[in-house]
C-alpha cells in the first residue's frame, strides 16, 4: 500500500517554526527522535516540514501493523524507497517457515544499511497504535544495532515502551513534547491571520491563544468557526473548551480511541 510510505503534503502557506527545526536536526546526531504528544499539535507536519529535502522514507502506521512481519515489511519498503538494495535479504527471511529470529533477520538488514554512504531518515507515525511487545522488543534491538548513518524519528501521542531512559542517558535519544509544540502567542496569530486568513486584533488572538493553551487543533477549530461568524469579538469571549467543534474533534480523535474504562 503505497499510501502508508508516502509523506503527507504541506500545505502551501503555514508557520514555519525554526526553533524547532534547529532543535530537531542538533538531535539527528543521535540514534532516536521522539515526538510525543496528543492529537491535533502537528506532528506530523512539524517533521514533515523539517526533512525537506532530506532523504527520508515516511512510514504511517495503523493498527493492522501490529503483526510483525507485516511492520517488518512495510518498514523495509520505506528504507527501500532511498536504498533499493536495503533489506532485500531480510524480506527472503521473513517468508521462510519457520521465520528466523528476529536479532538474525534484523543483523541482515543493519548490514545492508551500513554498506552505504550518506545519511537517511525514517519516520514511523503514529507508533502509539503498535501493542505488540515482540515488535517493541525488535525495534529496540534495531535501534541499537543500526548505523549511524540513519536517524530514527517516531511520531507518538504516547511513549512507547522502549528503554528510553538507557538511551536518554547516553545521550541517544531526542525528545519533543508537547509543552514544545504549543503555539506561541506569535505562531497563534500568524496562523491565524495569515494561514486561516482571518483579521483578528491582537488581544483576539491572545485570548484564543490563552483559551487553547497554544493547542494548534483548537486554534484551527476556533478559526474554521470564526470564518463563518458575523462578530469575531463575541464568538472569541464566548470560546471555550467546550465549543461545539472542539468537543466533536475531543470525541473523534481522543475519547473514541480510548478504552471502553477510560472512556467512562
């Protein structure tokens, strides 16, 4: 499925943020990226709009990949899409029954990785949907077995279980959280005013900056609402939490996604 390599487009006019670009590629120096935070802060877009041109393979995880040789698969189809050789080895292992071990099928590909020059990257979104403690275990071993050469980013709204705390500790790991990704009161207003293409004064801005607490979903939620809304000064002093776009986003994308305990 071609579609879960494919890294999502930008949009044509967005926030650049620097800050965080700079504090993204001082980490790819280390083995491991981690972008940790809960729907709707723009994961996806920040690392997207920070590889650019960067030689990357993008892989969109969903729940169905919680099987190990199909991760293993789709994973080395997305370092195949900058190396084709990569991995060629590694997929004949895992069509063999019984399959081999993973430290075996996975020595296999970090040798083929470290046959070649240059740096890539690759970007696993959404890894909070993989349960599978087989798949941790690997990735584990993968991540520090793997060369240099190749930077590992993983897009979560949760942490994964891996021994993040080893790797934090030698230096290995890199992390943004979402304290990071909020919206500055001059990332809110350019987005505002100049993505979402509204005229809000500046204590407007502040305010829905300040009622959001910089979150970039409810700023767009707030602006799509705003953009159909005859006083912009009522509807900004009315908005809260519970808006009615803002809890319909909550339901879909957060509560609906939850445990049947969590939910209640």
């Amino acid at each position: 499925m071609q579609t879960k390599l494919r890294r999502p487009a930008l949009r044509p006019v967005r926030v650049e943020r620097p800050a965080l670009y700079a504090h993204l590629t001082t980490g790819q120096l280390q083995k491991l990226t981690l972008v940790v935070a809960p729907a709707g802060f723009d994961k996806t877009a920040l690392v997207s709009g920070w590889l650019g041109e960067r030689p990357a393979g993008w892989l969109a995880l969903d729940g169905a990949d919680n099987e190990p040789a199909r991760f293993w698969r789709y994973l080395i189809a997305a370092l195949q899409t900058l190396a084709a050789p990569v991995g060629v080895t590694a997929l004949a292992m895992l069509g063999a029954n019984p399959p081999p071990p993973p430290e075996a099928l996975l020595t296999s590909l970090v040798n083929d990785l470290a046959a070649g020059d240059g740096p890539l990257y690759l970007v696993l979104d959404d890894y909070h949907l993989i349960e599978n403690p087989a798949i941790h275990d690997a990735l584990a071993f993968f991540i520090e077995h793997m060369p240099a050469r190749l930077h590992l980013v993983l897009l979560s709204r949760s942490d994964p279980p891996l021994p993040l705390a080893g790797w934090r500790a030698s230096g290995q790991l890199q992390e943004l959280r979402q304290a990071d990704l909020c919206f500055s009161l001059a990332e809110a207003a350019e987005f505002l005013n100049e993505v979402m293409g509204l005229a809000l004064m500046p204590a407007q801005v502040e305010q829905l900056a300040e009622r959001t607490e910089g979150w970039v979903a409810g700023l767009q939620l707030a602006a799509l609402s705003l953009q159909g809304h005859k006083d912009p000064t009522a509807f900004v002093a009315a908005f809260s939490g519970s808006h009615r776009f803002v809890m319909d986003y909550l339901l879909d994308e957060v509560l609906l996604r939850q445990s049947e305990p969590v939910r209640r």
